[in-house]
C-alpha cells in the first residue's frame, strides 16, 4: 500500500511539474505574439518602410527580422524601432538591402543629401515612436523635426518632468548631433 501510495504522490508531482511547464511555454508564446503584433504594427505605422517586405519572428523576446529594404538606413530604422519596443530582448537583423537602379546612377554629392535625409527622417521617426509608446510624454503633442541630426522639439508637455523626459529621449536617440528644445509647458 505504500508503494500505491507513493506511486500516486509520484505521479501527481510529474503531473503538476508538467502543467507548470506547459503553462510557462504558454506564457512564453503569448507574450511572443504580442511582441510580434506590436512589431508588425510599429513597422506598419512607418511610412519610410514598405512592412509588406519585412518579415518578424520572434522567440523567448529576441526578434529577427527578415525580408528586404531599400537602404541600410531602412534597415537600422527597422531594428531601432523594434528594439524599443518593451518586451523585446534583442534583434536578429537579417534583413537584406536591395538597392534600386535610380540609386546606383546617382552622383555621390547626390548620396551624401540623401542619406542625410534619410538619417533626418530615422531619427524623426525613431523619437516620434518613442514618444508614442511611453506613457509618460504625451507623444501626440509634440512635434519632431531634424535638420543635418539636429532635432527640434515643438509642442506642449504638462509639466518640467515631462519636457526634461523628452528631451532625454531625443537625446539619445542614435545620430543625434544636438536637440533644440522649444517646448511649452502648459497647465490645465
């Protein structure tokens, strides 16, 4: 009888590690897809990227990106806004540049304005998200322009703490040479 016993007890201990298991895998796959839909929504929202050739998948947090983009501004701007994404760990960025013909016949004076506007354009788009995501900056208020890297902020914010954290945010984000702060406070 004791052996019955401790066959049972055995076996429900098995039983109960197993669904502790399987509940933890299924936590794990749901907060994956929910990083995943918030990826594919961030990309989407961009209009500097066409998300119908960016591919995500993601595992235990770490997002990899795949598909294809048309420059490696894209494809930084891709992984930058992935990354800021809460949940998200790290990111896998397979994506490929495919260059287009215009681009290749360009002269390099031509390059070089490009590619300052397409960083302009990164950096905009990267501290407009972040603003959007963080509930502590009333992301909708606040306008974001960049010239050359230096980005100027416009708007109201509710309160010092407030522009301070705006400020901070657009300060680091990457290729930031300066940021010019214009913003009013503004109490209700």
């Amino acid at each position: 009888m004791k052996t019955f016993n401790k066959s049972i007890i055995a076996a429900l201990v098995l039983g109960t590690t197993a669904m502790g298991a399987q509940a933890n895998s299924w936590e794990n796959e749901s907060k994956d897809a929910w990083i995943d839909g918030k990826a594919e929504t961030v990309l989407l929202m961009n209009t500097n990227l066409n998300n119908f050739d960016i591919n995500t998948d993601v595992k235990n947090g770490k997002v990899v990106l795949t598909g294809k983009v048309d420059s490696e501004i894209d494809k930084e701007l891709a992984e930058e806004l992935v990354l800021s994404l809460d949940g998200v760990s790290d990111v896998d960025n397979s994506l490929t540049v495919v260059k287009s013909m215009d681009t290749k016949d360009k002269s390099n004076d031509m390059m070089d304005d490009d590619d300052n506007d397409l960083t302009d354009a990164k950096i905009t788009t990267v501290i407009t998200t972040r603003f959007l995501f963080d509930s502590e900056v009333g992301g909708t208020d606040i306008d974001v322009d960049t010239d050359n890297g230096i980005v100027t902020l416009n708007g109201t914010v509710e309160s010092e703490a407030e522009k301070q954290l705006a400020v901070e945010i657009a300060k680091n984000a990457e290729d930031v040479r300066d940021v010019v702060d214009e913003l009013t406070i503004i109490t209700e």
